[in-house]
C-alpha cells in the first residue's frame, strides 16, 4: 500500500522510534510543533478518525492507554496535548490515522 505511515511501520522508511508493541508504533515527528511532538499510530491500516469503526476501535483505547506512559517518559510533567486531525479542512495531511502528543512547553490555549 502506497501509505507513507506503513511504509515507516514497514521500516523502509527510517524514523526516530520512541515506543513500539504489537499493535501500535510512536516515533517522533518530522517537523516539531513543540520541544516533544511525537506521533502515535495503529500497525493496522486505519484511514483516520473517519476510518474508525465498532470492530477496528480497539486500538484506539490502546494507543490512548499506552499515551501516558509516552508522555511521562518525555517528562511531560506539566501535561500535554493529544491532536488527530480528521480530513482537509483539519489539515490531515497523511491519510493513516495517528495521535500527535504535542508538549514541553506552553501550548496555544486557541484549539482552532
Ligand atoms: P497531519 O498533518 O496529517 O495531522 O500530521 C502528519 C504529520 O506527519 C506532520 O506533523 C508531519 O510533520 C509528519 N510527517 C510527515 N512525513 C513524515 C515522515 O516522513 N517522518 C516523520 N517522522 N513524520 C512525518
Ligand atoms: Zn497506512
């Protein structure tokens, strides 16, 4: 599948790994918003929040139960944010659903 976020599941293209299991992978992203921005993703091809369905939602508490222990050891004591950005109007840019976990400092409290 042309996807780039398999391709990185795949290894064939590198990335800076910061937690892997069975079912999902977190690397860090690219082009950092923030002193800690790491992506989170299923292994399983999921297209993005609109690709979440009863029998594939699994993964999705997973990756929401494995993000703290993430977030702690990046030491983000002083909290974080979570962002998955759904379709063009959100800026989804890559079509594979993933969680950025976005902290280390201060964040913009304007959501939109
Ligand atoms: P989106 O814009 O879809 O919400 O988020 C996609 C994210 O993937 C962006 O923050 C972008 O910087 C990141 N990204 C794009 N290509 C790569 C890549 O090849 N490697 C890594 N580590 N991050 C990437
Ligand atoms: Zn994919």
């Amino acid at each position: 599948m042309d996807c780039l976020f398999c391709k990185i599941i795949a290894g064939d293209i590198p990335s800076t790994k910061v937690y892997e299991d069975d079912l999902c992978l977190a690397f860090r992203d690219i082009n950092p918003q923030a002193p800690t921005h790491i992506l989170v993703i299923p292994k399983a091809h999921i297209s993005g929040c609109n690709g979440v369905t009863e029998e594939n939602s699994g993964v999705v508490a997973h990756i929401f139960a494995v993000i703290p222990g993430i977030a702690n050891a990046e030491g983000l004591t002083g909290g974080y944010r979570v962002v998955s950005n759904c379709g063009p109007d959100a800026g989804q840019t890559v079509p594979h659903l993933h969680f950025h976990i976005l902290g280390g400092r201060q964040l913009n409290l304007d959501m939109a």
